[in-house]
C-alpha cells in the first residue's frame, strides 16, 4: 500500500537522509574531530535537556520496532528520521561552536551527547539502510555483527534503552564521510 515516485524519492532523500540524518552526523563527526582529535571527550554535568535528550534517545527502539511489528514501515522509518530531527535540534539548540569558546566543559558535554545520539541512529537505521549503517559503524569505530573491531564496542537494538553509555569516553572516532548524496533533477530524469 505504498505509492512510489521518483520525485518524492528525491524529496526524501535530499530533504531527510542529506538535510537531517547526514547533516546531523556530518555535524557531529567533524565538530568531534576538530575539538577532540576525534576522541569522545569526558561529559560533565548534565542539564535537564541534555538528561531529556538522553530518554528520549532511550525511547526510540520500542516505538521504531512497535511500528515495524505492524508492518508500518513508513511511520518506523519517520521515527528514525525523529531522532536525527532530535539530534539536530539539540545541536542547533545548544551550538556547541559557539560554547566552545566560553565554556569547555559544557561543549564536551554537548558532543558526549550528540555521539550518543549518533551511535544509537547507527544501530537503529540498519533495518532500513543497512549500507549506512555499516558505514557510519565504521565511521564511529564500532562493530558491526559482522565485523571484527578490537575495540569490542558493540550497540544492538536492545542496548539502546539499557546501556547509559554507547560510545564511552576516551573511544577514538574516524573522520566524517558524506553518508548521502544529494540526487539532482537530471539524475531524476
């Protein structure tokens, strides 16, 4: 019961995974390396919205799977795109680039944070983009369940709600890549 067009294939593309899921990472990754060397810096204090953020990430994997289970794969994929829309808005909202010059301790706080949100978007897209989801792993430097990393940080679906940490402090990350590629008219035509 899905009606299928290319340009709202396009739209979606361009107008969620480029704008929203790869601008949140893109954002994330190389603000983490520019900082931080790309080691996920020690977080201090939590604020209330940065502990709201923290539940709100924890809620996700039963919404996205209750959906699934009824076969709405429409409404699962728009909860994945929530919580890139979620971490966008904490970035927007907090503007670590901004912090960085006044308060240290708060921006490692924000982009603790934000990795956290990242590395649960990377376990919680694989049902729907499985390609990305290897590569923002392997961007992130964490296993996939089939991969060998030494690391041993690995994230499943169930971890998401009840692990505190899923990328912990001190974890090297690699270096931004673009996830997704805008698609333009004539590629369209």
């Amino acid at each position: 019961d899905n009606d299928f067009t290319w340009k709202d294939f396009q739209a979606r593309n361009n107008n969620e995974l480029v704008a929203i899921f790869g601008n949140f990472i893109n954002r994330v990754v190389v603000l983490t390396n520019k900082y931080y060397q790309g080691i996920v810096p020690k977080p201090s204090e939590f604020t209330q919205v940065d502990e709201e953020t923290l539940a709100a990430v924890k809620a996700y994997p039963s919404v996205i799977a209750s959906s699934i289970e009824r076969y709405r794969f429409r409404e699962a994929g728009q909860e994945l795109m929530n919580l890139a829309r979620l971490g966008n808005k904490y970035l927007a909202d907090e503007e670590p680039w901004k912090k960085i010059k006044e308060d240290e301790a708060r921006t490692q706080t924000i982009m603790y944070v934000a990795l956290q949100i990242a590395s649960a978007l990377a376990t919680l897209c694989e049902p729907f983009l499985p390609f990305t989801s290897e590569k923002l792993k392997n961007i992130l430097n964490v296993s996939s369940s089939d991969s060998t990393k030494e690391n041993g940080i690995e994230n499943h679906w169930n971890d998401i709600p009840n692990k505190d940490v899923l990328l912990p402090e001190g974890h090297q990350i690699g270096k931004a890549e673009l996830l997704f590629s805008k698609i333009e008219d004539k590629t369209i035509q």
